[in-house]
C-alpha cells in the first residue's frame, strides 16, 4: 500500500506541475494575442475593419469562457452526479440510512464513555458512605451484590442502545467526519431533467454565436494590402489555436488530477488506517505513545502550576515566619516567578532592612519548611549549628517549630555547648536518636571519624 500510495503521489505531483506550466503557457499565448490584436489594429485595414475584428476577437474570447463553465457544469453532473442517479433508489437509500444509523451509534457510544467515569465514582460513594450507618455491617457478599446491582442498574441506563443506532457498522474505514461529509455528499447530487437541458441549450447557443463571429472574422480579414495584415492575421489565428488547445489540455489534466487525487486519497486512509492497527499491536509503540502524550500534558501543565505554586510557597513561608520570628512589621513574603523575595509590611510598603545571621536562618528554615509543604516531599530538615547564631526568644520559637509535627525528621548537627544538658531534657521525649561524632589523628594529615551511636548527651541522659 506504501508503494502504491508512493507512486500515485508521483504521479500527482507530476501532473501538477505540468498544469503549472501549462497554465503559464496559457497566460504568455494570451499575452502574445493581446500583443497581435494591437499590431493588427495599428496596422490599418480601411474602413475601421481591423478595430471590428478586435472586438470580434475579444467577444468570441467572452463567449469561449462561458462555454467553458457550462461545459465545466456539464462534467460535474456527468462525472459527480449522474452516476449515482444509474444506481439503484434502494441501494442509495439504503446507504443513506446507515449512515445515519452509524452516526447514532457513535455519538451514542460517545455519550456512555463520557459517562462510564461517573459509574465508579458513584459506587465508589455509595459503599464507602459513613452513614447512615448499616445494622449489622453487611458481609462481603452482600456487597458484591450491591454492587453488582449498581452495575445492573447502570447499565441499564444505556442498553440498549437507541432504536436509531446501527446493529453492525457496515462502514468501519469511515470516520465520523467521513460520515458526515458522505451524507453532505448525498444531499448535493440531486439534479433534474430541466437542469440538463438549460446547459445543453446554453452550450448550443453559445457554440452558434462563436461560429458566427468566426464567420464573421474571416470575411473582414480579407482587408489586406501588403501581405502584413494576412501575417499576422495568420499568427493570430495560430495563437488563438494554441491557446484552445491548451485550455483543453488544462481542463483534460484538471478532471484527471481531481480523479487522481482521490484515489490518493482513498490509498492514504487506507494506509493510515492499516498502519495505525499494526502500531496498535505493537507493545513499545503503544509505550512510545503513552510516554509522548504524558510529555505533552507535562510541557502544558508545569506553565500553568508553576506560578500558583510559588503562590502557595509565598503563603507557607509567610505563616512559618511569622511563628519562628518575633519581629511584629513582617505582614507578608511575596515571591516573585523569577524567585526574587520581597518582606512586605501590613499597608503593603516593602521592607528593607538588615537581617542578622539568626534572622537569615530563620528566614531560610520558613523557607524549606514552606518548600516542603507545597511539594508534598517528606524530605528531613538538616540544621548545622542550629542555635549558635539565635537568642533566647527565637530558639524557643525554633524548638516549638521543630516539635510541632511528630512526622518532621529534624537533624541538628550542634556544637558541645549548643545543646546543653538542660535543653537537652526539654527535647528528649522528641528525640529519635543521637551520635557522637569523635575525631581522631592517624597521621600524615589524614583524620578519622566515628559516629558513637547514644554517646552525644550520656552525661545528661
């Protein structure tokens, strides 16, 4: 099918091309006419003959383009129409009404997949519901019959289906835009005996009066004194022939071109349509897919999410500040889609001050615990020397922080006399496990570490 789609696409592109040229031929022997008329009137005939053939020429030119649009008619309802008029009345309409009847059908297919979601949710709802409350519990076989009524009864809502709807798809290689242009298709062949013969009568009258102009033509070319005018005369004869034959040529390649077309197609639905099943039954095609669709929805959801999550980031940190800080004029942190970080005061002024290191950590430990939150990540807080840079107000805020959320894994890497004996015995209840670290020379600039698991607070322990 790929060869043959390959050839006839050839082929197509070669007859469109040669139209291409063909009809630039057209334009320069119509040109080369133009040209020759003008000649001819310059040259002088006596008797104002040459300037009635000029006009004769440009009707008899009028009267050749309305004959080709009704001939254009002419093949559109013997090419398009009437064959479909040599069928049988039955068989159209019966083609006609399944179209009709698979549409239905898909649209109704349409309708139950939108709503095959609700089912499970409804179920879900249903049997995970709280109260009223049910008197004994129901055994699990109760509710596989419970819940094989739901799905009875769900069912139900869309078995079977309309009485509109086709039994069996008769046309599977149409798709639904397929189906609705064949019957737009239907709709538009209808034509009437009268209508025939308006173009045939047209078309007669039509070749008659060129005919005559011809005649016509020819007896006021005899006006010629010195050989000139019958040369180009002659010529313009000549071109006028080049330029029938090409337009025939032109329409001949038209109506084969449009044939052409579509048989492509025809040969590329096909195609397409044998090629999409044979990639159906391809498992790592169908893995290739799926990971490109979830790509595509990932690029399209991450620029939507990103600014309202730094939204929600800007509202965690404020809330986290305000319970580490003792500072009263912080009203709001805003951060900025680009990350910049601004302290906003209760009347929305900007505040700008010097933060000194225990503020600095407090404003970062808001900003991870903030970080975590949004995401989601249970992810440890790793503090190094955690209460060495804060005084006595914000350590109690931090200490209440740390131990507010019995899920948060805090590690504080302290200093001997950080964590003292005394604060020690108000965090021990929180505390998982500790390590001391001891460091030891071996030499030539090399040291040794080893963590002593219960060690660090066995004085105060």
């Amino acid at each position: 099918m790929l060869n043959e789609l390959t050839v006839d696409e050839g082929k197509l592109a070669e007859m469109r091309q040669d139209a291409a040229q063909s009809t630039s031929k057209l334009d320069d022997a119509k040109a080369e006419r133009t040209s020759l008329i003008e000649r001819i009137t310059s040259a002088g005939g006596g008797g104002g003959a040459i300037a009635s053939v000029a006009d004769l020429v440009e009707e008899r030119t009028q009267l050749g383009n309305e004959l080709k649009g009704v001939q254009r008619k002419l093949e559109k309802i013997l090419g398009e129409k009437l064959p479909f008029h040599l069928m049988p009345a039955t068989l159209l309409a019966d083609f006609r009404n399944q179209l009709q009847r698979e549409i239905a059908l898909e649209q109704w297919q349409t309708e139950c997949r939108a709503l095959q979601p609700k089912r499970d949710q409804f179920a879900t709802a249903f049997l995970g519901a709280d109260s009223p409350v049910i008197n004994p519990a129901l055994s699990s076989e109760q509710v596989t019959a419970i819940r094989t009524r739901i799905e009875t009864a769900w069912a139900s809502l869309f078995h079977p289906p309309p009485t509109n709807c086709a039994d069996k798809v008769l046309h599977p290689y149409l798709g639904a835009d397929l189906r609705r242009k064949a019957q737009e298709f239907l709709d538009s062949i209808s034509v009437g005996q009268q209508e025939v013969n308006e173009l045939l009568d047209e078309q007669r009258r039509l070749l008659d009066r060129i005919e005559e102009l011809r005649r016509r033509i020819t007896r006021l070319e005899g006006v010629d004194r010195d050989g000139t005018l019958s040369d180009l005369t002659a010529n313009l004869n000549k071109v006028t022939a080049d330029i029938d034959a090409l337009e025939a040529h032109i329409r001949d390649e038209t109506r084969q071109i449009a044939g052409l077309e579509v048989t492509v197609n025809q040969v590329r639905a096909r195609y397409e349509q044998e090629r999409q099943r044979a990639d159906a039954t391809s498992p790592v095609r169908q893995l290739l897919e799926k990971s490109e669709r979830v790509r595509k929805v990932i690029d399209e959801v991450v620029p939507s999410l990103f600014p309202m999550k730094v939204k929600q980031l800007s509202v965690a940190m404020t809330r986290v500040y305000k319970q580490l800080a003792h500072k009263s004029q912080v009203d709001k942190i805003v951060i900025e889609n680009d990350g910049t970080t601004r302290v906003l005061s209760a009347n929305g002024k900007e505040l700008t001050f010097d933060r000194s290191a225990g503020e600095n950590q407090i404003f970062a430990t808001a900003l991870i615990a903030g970080l975590a939150e949004v995401s989601k990540v249970p992810a440890p807080l790793v503090v190094d020397t955690p209460l060495g840079r804060l005084d006595s107000k914000h350590r109690e805020n931090i200490f209440r922080f740390w131990t507010s959320d019995p899920s948060r894994q805090v590690i504080l890497l302290s200093q001997d006399e950080e964590i003292n004996s005394e604060f020690f015995r108000r965090i021990k209840k929180n505390v998982a496990v500790t390590y001391l670290l001891e460091h030891s020379d071996v030499g030539d600039g090399i040291g040794r570490t080893v963590a002593r698991k219960g060690k660090y607070f066995a004085a105060a322990s």
